[in-house]
C-alpha cells in the first residue's frame, strides 16, 4: 500500500474529511453515506498527504 518512507498523516487527512463526509451526509439526509465517505476520504487524504520521514 505504501512504501516504508512515508507514514500516513492522519490529523490532516481525517479531520477535513469528517467535515465533508458528514455535511454531504446531513445535506443528503443520509448519515450512512456520510460515515462511509468520511472513512473512504479520510483514509485517502491521510495517505496523500502523507509526512515524509527523515533516514540518516
């Protein structure tokens, strides 16, 4: 999934991606949906903007 350089950052990745996932949730009526595109994006976005670590 990843390579052993980079880990994932999750505070950046998770929190935006509960605020988008459950708006689109509470906007859709939907809160299943919200969840589920809260983790999928979460995950996503915390792999993306993965920290790159510092080997010396």
């Amino acid at each position: 999934m990843t390579n052993g350089k980079n880990t994932p950052n999750w505070k950046v990745g998770m929190w935006p991606s509960i605020a988008i996932g459950m708006g689109l949730g509470v906007v859709l009526h939907n809160f299943v949906l919200g969840i589920s595109l809260s983790l999928c994006l979460g995950i996503a976005l915390s792999y993306a903007l993965a920290e790159s670590r510092e080997t010396g």
